[in-house]
C-alpha cells in the first residue's frame, strides 16, 4: 500500500492522492498554502549509500542546476536529509503535469510532430553542454500547460560524475535502447543514443496500438513498420526517412540538432495542392465524354478474357486426341503452338467474311517425325486452329496429316471451317472440331503404320 495517506504532510506540501509507484519511487498528488498542485516523487530506498539514493540526488541537482529551461520540467522543490530513514526519505516536488502520451492521443500527425520536435529542441540544448538524459521513452515525458516537457532525469549522464550504472545493467528502456549501447553499456558519448530513443518515441506516439518499437533501426523501404505503412498522412514517407537517419549506426546518426531540425523542415512541407472550386463539374463532363472509350476498352478487356478462355478450353477438350499421338513417340513429340510451315499457312488462310481482322491464329496440336533412312520428311500432325476477331464471329477449323508433308506422299485431311461467336456458341464448335479430328484420326494412324 503506498506510503502516504492524503491530508499526510511533507514540508510544506499536504498529500492530496496517490497517483503511482514504480522503479524506486511512489508519486503522489499534492497542494501547498498558496494552492498550487505539484506531483510528489518519494525514494523508497532510505540508504544514503545506495547507487537508488545517489541517482536520485543527481537527478535533483541536474534539473536544478538548469534552472528555467523551456522543455524541462522544473522541480520546484526537494528534500534530501543526511540521514535518511523510514519516516523521514528524500523526495522532490515538480508541477502536476499529464503523461505526453495521453496528451497527444488522437490529436493529428503534425501536433505530434511537433512536440517531439520541442524536445529535440529541448535535448540539443542539453546535448551542448555534454549531458544525456539516457531514458527517453513516452513515460518520461510530459505534457505541461498545453507543452511537451522531459522528466525523470534519474539516468541523467553528466560530465565529470562517476558513473552509478550497475556492471552488466543496460541503461535506458526496453525498445528505446540504442544498438551501441546494448553492446557497450558504458560510453564515452551517450547523446546518440538520445537521438535513437526519441525516434523510437515518434514512431510509438504515431503508430496507433503499438506496445513498443519494433527492435534496431527504423527503415525508410514501406515495410510493415513504415509509418508510410501506417499513417493516411501527406509526406509520410520522408518522416520515415527522417527517422531512418536518426536511427542509422552512431558514424551516420543525426545529431539532435539535425533532427530538431529535420522535423522542423517537415513540418513546413506544403500540403498537396487543392482543386478549385467547381473542379467536379468540370471532371465529370470530361469523364462523360470519355464513355465511349472506356466503354470499348472495357469491351476489348472482356472480349480478351473470353478468347484466352476459349484457347484454354481448346487445349483442355482436345487433350485425349493429343495425348494418343504423342504416346507414339512421348520423348520426339512436340505439343503446342506447332511451326508447321506450310501446313500452318493452310490451317491459318481461312475467309472472313466482311474484310474484317480475323485476329491472330492460336494453334494448338501435336507434331511427330519419323527420322529413319529416306524418310526424313515424314511427319503426323493433329492441329488445330482458333481465330477470333476484335468484334463479331471467329472460326475454328485445323487439319491431319500423314506423310511427307513437302510433297503430294501424304494424306492429308481439312477439317470444317466453323463459324461462330466467341460464346458458348464456339464452345461447341471447338467440341465439334475436336470430335471431327477424332473421327478421321484412325484412318490416319493406319497410314502411318502402312508407311513404317
């Protein structure tokens, strides 16, 4: 249970609620004499020795040695007894502010923008005089009389102090922590990784549902995690390629300054022009008189589709009398589009009526050639041909052959130029030529075997 019960009394601050405990410390609502409303932060830990105590004293002596700065929240007042106990442990007063998060919750992508770019501006100013804050995460930050501020300075690195950082302990907050420091705990230089972590803090205020940011550096290529991805905002991509550079390795990463800056810029990027007034008017009269081609487009794209079909259907029907002459020679055989030569010019010259473009032929067969002794040109070839027009009928028709088919040695037999629409009437046409073909392959195939 907490510490203090309201109306309890430290200095000259009387507990109003408790608010929360975590870490080290328990903070509770409070009011002075002269009604103003502070947030009250308690050490739990009471050993002056101890790494908790003396980070706690830097905290207070680094945010007070500050002064008035804007994007830093003050402390208004702290206590810090030379020997601490139970009844009496070190605290710190600062103004009763919201948590950044619940601020900006719902609130557009510029005002977003726009905070975080206050704290780099904030940061860069700390940054100048070498020191880190080490634990940027949405947590530690506030919202302050319609302002961003940075608090819990806890992990505060300052020039000159002794390092408190536990060997081993990794500073700083999961999926916030710079990929240098989780292999170097102790750096020489920890304001990069400022830089990292309040990218990672953009990205999680500006992904809704997010519980953390996704693990390394954060990447501009519209991947799952790309605020591009994620945001219906104009420019959404270059805030991803802003967050890239600011997460890049140490040698190409930002400084804070530059990021400030570049959130700055982005800011100031234009919207994307307007269209004036009556523009709708105007567009839907070009539109109307784009009907006819869309309309013939739409026309020519379904006609397409049709006739693709119907070269499926073709292929899919006549695989049986395919499939019985290829069994002759299953290695030599060639099935498809068939380079017949003058066969294939035979198969294709057939009338259209009215000069229309009968369209290219699509042929579909089986071609065998038996190469033994003087028989080099002897060839069986089952085709079949389908022509479909841009507009009205197509034909299908094909031909078999068994011979020479250079010379007159052959026996060679036409089947039936069917006429018919590109519908379910040519669908029984291309079944009408299939079973055609079928009935003239036996006298075929003895002519093969009569010639072998």
């Amino acid at each position: 249970m907490p510490l203090y019960e309201p109306e309890a009394e430290l200095g000259s601050w009387t507990v109003a609620r408790f608010i929360d405990s975590g870490g080290n410390g328990e903070v509770y609502e409070v009011r002075d004499g002269y009604g103003r409303q502070g947030a009250l932060k308690v050490l739990l830990d009471y050993r002056i020795g101890s790494v908790a105590y003396q980070r706690f004293a830097r905290e207070i002596r680094t945010v007070q040695s500050l002064g008035i700065q804007p994007g830093i929240i003050e402390i208004w007042e702290a206590h810090l007894p030379d020997e601490p106990r139970k009844r009496d442990r070190a605290w710190y007063v600062m103004p009763l502010a919201v948590p950044l998060e619940r601020a900006l919750q719902g609130q557009p992508v510029q005002h977003v923008v726009e905070a975080v770019a206050q704290i780099a501006e904030a940061l860069a100013s700390l940054h100048g005089s070498d020191t880190a804050h080490r634990d940027l995460k949405p947590g530690n930050l506030l919202w302050l009389e319609g302002n961003p501020v940075i608090g819990d300075f806890g992990l505060v690195h300052v020039p000159d102090e002794t390092s408190l950082t536990e060997t081993g302990r990794v500073p700083g907050s999961f999926g916030y922590i710079a990929d240098e420091i989780m292999v170097e705990q102790e750096s020489s230089d920890f304001r990069p990784a400022d830089v990292f972590a309040l990218a990672k803090v953009l990205w999680k205020l500006l992904v809704d549902g997010a519980t953390y940011p996704p693990q390394g550096s954060l990447r501009a290529d519209g991947g799952p995690h790309s605020l591009a991805r994620n945001l219906t905002v104009p420019h959404a991509d270059a805030l991803d390629r802003i967050l890239e550079r600011a997460t890049a390795p140490v040698s190409e990463r930002l400084s804070m300054s530059a990021f400030a800056a570049e959130l700055r810029e982005w800011l100031a990027l234009p919207e994307p022009t307007g269209l004036p007034e009556g523009f709708d008017v105007v567009l839907e009269a070009a539109r109307r008189s784009m009907d006819g081609t869309v309309a013939e487009r739409q026309s020519a794209d379904t006609r397409a589709r049709t006739v693709a079909a119907l070269h499926a259907l073709l292929q899919r029907e006549s695989k049986a009398v395919i499939e019985s002459v290829r069994s002759l020679d299953p290695g030599g055989a060639q099935v498809g589009a068939l380079a017949i030569g003058a066969i294939l010019q035979a198969s294709d010259e057939q009338p259209i009526e009215g000069g229309t473009n009968p369209g290219l032929p699509f042929h579909h067969g089986v071609r065998i050639r038996r190469a033994s002794g003087s028989r080099d040109q002897d060839v069986l070839v089952v085709d079949f041909c389908l022509q479909i027009p841009e507009s009205g009928p197509g034909t299908v028709t094909g031909l078999l052959l068994s011979g020479d088919e250079e010379t007159n040695d052959n026996l060679f037999q036409r089947l039936t130029v069917r006429r018919a629409n590109p519908d379910v009437e040519m669908e029984t046409a291309i079944a009408a030529a299939i079973s055609e073909a079928a009935t003239y392959l036996p006298d075929v195939l003895r002519h093969v075997a009569d010639r072998g």
